[in-house]
C-alpha cells in the first residue's frame, strides 16, 4: 500500500499551504479570487523558481514576532535604549579619569594621586606648599595645577591668527566653563581631609597643618589602638542601671522629652547624652529636641537608640505636652521654652532646668525665663551663688530654690581607669583593666613619639580665650627662656571631703576591699614622703640651685645623651565648634616666633575617645579664666586616671581640686604665668610628687563623683519635679 507524503519510489510532489501567506496572486486577491498552491495555474507561473523548503520552527517563531507589530517595536525600543545606557556609561567612566566630566567629582584614583603629590611636595617644603588653606579648602598643588589650565586656555585664545574661528570659539567656551566649575566647587567644596593618625582621618577646619616645624605635630584619635589592646569598646554594652536605685525606680515607664542646645563634643551635650542613656537603659522612653544639629553626636545618639525628634517646633511641643518631665540641659535653651510655654502654658510645671554655663551673656538671654520653670539646677556651688547674685540685681523672684548636681565620670572611663563600676566582669576585672591601661599608655605614647621619662602636659577643651591655652604656652615659653627660681611644695593628704550638699560621704565605711587598700598605700606613701623629705630637703634645695642655670633652658629639648626627662604638651580639641580661629591663629603666630616650642607642641581632633589621650597624659592643665570653669567635667575625668591638676583659682575648679593635695591653683590671667611656670618645672622635677596628688584626686572621685552620686541628688530632683504614680 502506498504511503502518501513518504519516502516511496514515485517523484511525488507533495506542497502544503501556509497558513501564514494569502492564498492566490496579488491581483487575484483584490479582484476577489484566490488561486490555490497546488493548481495548475499556480504551478505555471512560479515553475522556474526552486520549490521552497518547509520552514522550521525557528523561522515560524520569527515571523510570528514580525505579524505581531507591538512586540516587535517593543524588542526594538528595548534593544535602542540598552545600547544607549552601554555608550553613556563608557563615556561617563572615560570623563571621570580626564577630571572634565562632572563638576565637583573627584575619582578615587585621581584623589590618591594628587595626594602622593601632596605628600611629595611637603617632603620637599614642609613650611610652605603642605600647608592646608582652611579658607580655600585647597592645597597649593591645586592651585597650581587649575592656574596652569587658564594660563594653557589663554594662550590658545592668544594665538588667534593661526587658530580657526571655531577654535576661538571653544577656547572662550572653555574658559567660561573653567570659571563656572570653580565658582560651584567654591559653593559646594568639603572640607579637607588630613590623616592624623595611621587609618584614620579627621577633618581639620582650623588652619592647624598636619605637621610644620613652626606649629607642632596632630596626633590621634587613638580609637583602633584603643580597641585593639583593651578588646572592649562601648558598642558591646547592653545597659547599665542600677535596677535598686531610687533613680531608675522613679523613671521606670515614664517618658522624657530632654532639650539638646548643639550636638557638640563638649561637656553640656555629653552630659544630656548621657543622662539619656541611663534613663533608656533604667526603661524610660526617651524623646530629643536638638536646637543646633552642628556638632559630631548625632551618630552617637543612633547607636545608642535614643530617639531625635525631626522638628524642633509644633511636634516637638506636642511630644513634650505628653511627657512627664522635660530637661532643658542649656541655658540657651530659653527660646525653645518660651515658645512651648505659649502653646501649654501649664507645661512651665513640668520642667527641669540644667543649667551649665556660668557667663553673663548667657544669664541675659535666659533671665526672662527663670521664673517660669519649675526647677533651675547648677552645676557647682560658685555658679549657684552667681546665678542668684544676677538674679537679685535683676529682681527675679524663682519659684524654688536652685539645687546642685554635679557632673560624673561615666562607666566608659572608669572602666578604663580602673575603677570598680557596672561595666566590669570576670574576664574584665579592675586588676585586668589597670594592665590593659598600662599597655594603653606604652602604645599611645609611643605613637606620639615620647620617651619614657617625658612629663606630657595635656589641655583638652575647645580652643577659645576662655580656656587660656595662649597663657599655658607662654607659661612653658617662660620655662625655657628665663631662669625660675625652683619652689618645694609640700604634698597634703586628703582629708575627710563634703560633698556639694554639704553631706559628708560615707568614704571608709562604703568602700570595697580595693578601694580601702588604695587609700592605705597612699597613706602609707605620704608618710613615707614626709619622712624622707625632711632628711632630704637641705640636699634637694642645694642642688636645685646649683642645676638651675643649666636645666631651665632645657627642658623642653630631649638630651639623646643623658635621657633627661622634657615636657611637651598637647593642646584639643581641633575641630570642636566652640573653636574661635582667630584665637587659634594668634597661637600659631606665638609659636612661630618661639622657636624651642617647636617640638613640644602637640595637637589632637576632637573626639569621645579620650581614654587613650588620659592614659598617656602625666598632667592636666584647666587654665580656665574670667570666672573660671563652671566645674570642669575633664578635670574629674583626669583625676580619676590619676593626674594631678593644675588649674585657677577660680569658678567650680577650686570645688573640685584641693591645693596642694590634689592638685595645684594658681591666679587666672597673665599674673598666674609665674606661678604656672613654677608648678610645671615642680613637677617635671619631682615625679613621686605627681604620683601622690594623682592617687589623691583619683580617691576623691571615687568618694564624690561616680555615676552613682549624680544620679542619688538626680532621683531627689525627680521626685520633686513629677506627680506621682498612680
């Protein structure tokens, strides 16, 4: 049986019709006939053609996309418009190499090579041409490199007889977009980046250089050396309140609504910082208004949870109306009170006051507020009784009587510093802790350069005249150039302290086992140190006359020789926004005509890392000046490393620092040089003597200044400020 269509012996000419083409001729089919594939009629006229192959399904699926127009121009549209996305990114990437593409853009590469340029240039003139223009935000090789562009744009313009019109016309429109790109890198320019420290960068705004022989050196933040030998940061810790205290039971569930000025790195926000931590960590709930968001906390505020309101106005007012208390931590704050008040004016019951600067501009801006509030708080005794003698003048009547409550060392630092708080563990003993700051300080010190015998001096505060570091290098300035005649102090023991409520703290009884023998081996060395300075003291008084000619003007040079010990001092914080650059200009100029304070001076950014920077230190410096520091919260941060203090006597310092047992006071302004100069070469010549008034002050925050004595008079002011539970 034949098989019609297969593979038999007849030349069967087998043609099937395409469903896809029209049956029949174009003219037949407008005339309305068709002709099928297999007649007579159509096999004549396309018999000289080759019979067309059966199409595969390849070829089917073609030409389904081609009757089908809108898939068709679809596949078309994308295909365009992918090739144009290809082309664009090639010359995006090639532009950004040429540096002629976006403006303001800088590639990576060519950052790093204008840097090794930089660096090349300092290393052949580190007084001039690595010098960093604050104002202009440029380096001088910059400057170069963009005048050599006009010069190169001006030439070709010059040349115009040999150069076509068209030539001309670009070179002026080179020139005016030249013109357009400094304009807007002038508009948008960051601030440079120097590197002060191995990996790491800060940005410098106060036309300090990184390194000049006229200026000194800036060293730090020591954050990853920090990290790296303590193997514990701050980011580890989950909570840390005293669940039996009365503070974290009267701030259980409630809610707070705490006023921040400024964002600064400086004692007022710290400390707010702070008192919002504790208040999250005891189970508050914790709202933030931030008048001024300048300043380097606002990433610290996110790590630690703390909610930032973004409005300062209408929804802050609201989120307050609900709170149980709000705390103003500034007196610049008045104008945010002013404002909530006349949109609840009952909120004025409500309010806490922390009040934390001790100048009179600050209590004309405030003094129309005072009365309002329900609680003003100070910060020191001598700022109380300032505040109430402005008052009188102004006759304002306050609703209550202004309570104290002094700063605290937080946990971080005394963590670090060896002393006993919530932080410490097991694995992370006070033991543990005072060998890992001893490895601390060996690291530090070495970085920046020091040997074991130099005194470092240490000053950190924003740079302003109210902190008096122009005084302190004239001080040291005075030391080198003139022959001082050398001083014996006689070092005090620490006697039975008052706290600022005038309660005497329960020291000896409430102590622990390490605290009692540290105040025993101080004991037992001040007796020591009395015993062998009478027997001692004709020989030192001899000989400290005799070397006094030929020391006073070496101090501050190390003799590679003899090793003997110098003093250098390093001044912060760079970058702070109570920086007042005039000042820090009028500095510079000084060290630039005192040539023997060249390698003595050391600069430092500012930073929340300070353990390092105390662990290195031997001595603090708080040349506070007008009426002295309000309370000085580095000053207890210092004594609790064990520094001994020199500072004015003046304002919250003479609170805090005993004479000559915890430190030494001398006159503010340039009357205090003299004395100044004496204490700095006294304890550069007697390190036992350091030794002691730092283990004093290191006992006298442990009496009065730990978290645990803030937070005891904080708990009285709440539970005078809020209703009571029901």
């Amino acid at each position: 049986m034949e098989e019609t269509g297969g593979r038999g012996d007849l030349p069967v000419n087998v043609v099937r019709q395409s469903s896809l083409r029209p049956a029949g001729s174009f003219k037949s089919s407008l005339s309305g006939r068709s002709t099928p594939r297999g007649s007579p009629s159509f096999r004549r006229a396309y018999s000289a053609r080759t019979p067309r192959r059966e199409s595969k399904a390849g070829l089917s699926g073609f030409q389904w996309i081609r009757g089908n127009r809108l898939v068709f121009w679809l596949i078309l549209i994308t295909l365009w418009t992918y090739i144009g996305f290809v082309i664009q990114s090639k010359w995006a990437h090639s532009h950004n190499d040429n540096r002629k593409g976006f403006i303001g853009y800088r590639s990576e590469r060519g950052s790093a090579r204008r840097a090794e340029e930089a660096a090349r240039v300092a290393a052949a003139s580190p007084g001039a041409n690595a010098t960093i223009s604050s104002g202009a935000g440029t380096t001088l090789l910059e400057q170069k490199e963009r005048q050599g562009d006009k010069e190169n744009v001006t030439d070709s313009a010059r040349k115009g007889k040999n150069v076509s019109s068209r030539q001309k016309g670009a070179a002026r429109k080179n020139s005016r977009r030249s013109s357009l790109e400094r304009r807007l890198r002038s508009n948008v320019r960051m601030k440079p980046t120097v590197v002060v420290a191995e990996n790491t960068t800060a940005d410098i705004d106060d036309g300090i250089p990184r390194k000049n022989t006229s200026y000194g050196l800036i060293v730090g933040p020591f954050g990853k050396t920090e990290d790296s030998i303590l193997e514990w940061s701050a980011e580890k810790r989950k909570g840390t309140c005293d669940r039996k205290s009365e503070f974290a039971r009267l701030v259980w569930s409630r809610n707070f609504v705490l006023i921040f000025h400024e964002l600064s790195m400086t004692g007022a926000p710290l400390s707010m910082l702070e008192l919002a931590t504790e208040l999250l960590s005891c189970g508050a709930t914790v709202s933030v208004v931030v008048l001024s968001r300048k300043g380097g906390l606002m990433t610290e505020l996110d790590r630690r949870g703390i909610k930032v309101l973004k409005d300062k106005g209408e929804f802050s007012f609201k989120t307050s109306m609900k709170a149980d208390l709000v705390i103003a931590g500034s007196a610049v704050c008045s104008s945010w009170i002013e404002q909530y008040l006349q949109h609840h004016a009952a909120g004025s019951s409500q309010i806490v006051w922390w009040i934390m600067e001790n100048r009179r501009e600050y209590f004309d801006r405030s003094k129309n507020m005072l009365n309002q509030v329900k609680m003003l708080t100070f910060l020191s005794e001598s700022q109380s009784k300032q505040w109430l003698t402005w008052c009188e003048e102004e006759h304002i009547q306050l609703k209550s009587q202004p309570t104290v409550v002094p700063l605290s060392v937080n946990d971080e630092l005394a963590f670090v510093a060896g002393i006993p708080c919530s932080l410490n563990t097991p694995l992370f003993s006070v033991e543990k802790m005072h060998e890992k700051r001893n490895l601390l300080r060996a690291a530090v010190r070495k970085e920046m350069g020091l040997a074991d015998g130099d005194m470092l001096v240490m000053s950190l505060s924003s740079i302003n005249p109210g902190k008096g570091q122009l005084l302190l290098l004239e001080s040291i300035a005075l030391m080198s150039e003139q022959n001082i005649a050398p001083i014996d102090i006689k070092i005090g023991s620490l006697s039975e302290e008052k706290d600022l409520s005038g309660v005497i703290t329960q020291n000896r009884t409430n102590l622990n086992a390490s605290e009692a023998i540290l105040i025993e081996d101080v004991n037992s060395q001040s007796n020591a140190t009395r015993s062998t300075s009478k027997k001692h003291k004709k020989k030192r008084s001899r000989s400290n006359k005799r070397g006094a000619m030929r020391t006073s003007r070496n101090l501050l040079a190390i003799d590679e020789s003899t090793q003997k010990p110098s003093l250098r001092v390093l001044i912060g914080s760079i970058g702070s926004k109570s920086n007042k650059v005039p000042y820090i200009k009028g500095i510079l100029r000084f060290l630039s005509q005192h040539s023997n304070l060249t390698k003595s001076v050391l600069w430092t950014p500012s930073t929340t890392r300070v353990s390092s920077l105390y662990s290195a230190a031997d001595v603090y410096v708080i040349n506070a000046q007008g009426l002295g520091e309000t309370f000085g919260r580095v000053t207890i941060e210092a004594m609790a490393f064990g520094l001994p203090i020199l500072g004015t006597d003046a304002g919250g310092t003479k609170e805090i620092v005993e004479d000559k047992v915890t430190g030494l006071l001398h006159p503010i302004g340039r009357e205090g040089n003299l004395v100044l100069a004496q204490h700095l070469q006294f304890l550069l010549r007697n390190p036992v003597a350091r030794e002691q008034l730092g283990k004093n002050g290191r006992i006298k925050v442990e009496r009065t200044y730990l978290k645990q004595h803030m937070f005891r008079k904080l708990a009285l002011i709440l539970s005078k400020s809020m209703k009571p539970k029901i």
